[in-house]
C-alpha cells in the first residue's frame, strides 16, 4: 500500500506492507512526486494508493492523472494525521539528555513529518480493508 499526505508544495510518501510493517518513507516535492510514485510502484508492486483527503488532495490527485500511472488511488480520511505523526515522529526518534523532560505536546521535530503521516494514512486504508467482508 502507498500511502500519501499531499501538501501544498510537498507531499509525504510511505509503502506500507499488509501487516503494516513500514517498508519506505520520504518527503518530495510535487514536481517529483510522479516519477517517486512510479518508480515505488515498480520497487514494491504497488496495488492501491491511499491519498489523504485535505490539503492539496485535488491538485495531487490531478498530477497524478496527468501522469498516466494507472494506480486505484481511494481518498483516506486524514484527520488528526499531523498529531499522530509528530507523536509517532518521537516514538521512532525519542528525545534524549534533558529534551527528555519536554512534555510531549510541547515538542516539535526537527523535521516536517509529512511521512509520518504519509503512513497513517496508508494504515487506515489497510484497516478499513480488514473490517470488510
């Protein structure tokens, strides 16, 4: 599963196997964001693309139409995504010496988390696939 967290001028990219193990992540900007989906679609056997339903969601959607992939893409329900992956951010790279001491919510990552998102986006579509019939 291809999970993507379009944004205005970036997007988060993540593969995601079925059991929801992470097998890629990366930030790209738009322009590059169809060569990225192609060449991960070829790497990983890309089936579906789950592609946050918010921001940039149109445009993305467009661009990558006008690429001619040839991927299901299936609109996810990104709410709460960006908190999610900021905490998930922090499990994967844990505060160390006195940061430690920085309530969680207080904490900003060094980085954009766009992939982090990118990921939750992706498992949410692999659960509700689980739940169905």
């Amino acid at each position: 599963m291809l999970g993507l967290d379009p944004g205005t001028n970036k997007c988060g990219v993540a593969v995601v196997d079925t059991d929801g193990g992470v097998l890629h992540r990366e930030i790209v900007s738009l322009e590059e964001l169809p060569a990225t989906v192609a060449r991960l679609s070829e790497q990983f056997d890309i089936a579906e693309v789950a592609i946050g339903d918010r921001t940039a969601s149109q445009a993305v959607r467009q661009r990558l139409g006008d690429a001619n992939l040839d991927l299901p893409l299936t609109a996810v329900n990104e709410e709460m995504t960006s908190l999610l992956a900021r905490q998930r951010y922090w499990q994967d790279q844990p505060p160390r010496g006195l940061a430690r001491l920085i309530p969680l919510a207080w904490r900003v990552p060094p980085r954009p988390v766009d992939d982090y998102a990118a990921v939750i986006i992706a498992e949410r579509l692999l659960k509700k696939h689980a739940q169905e019939p």
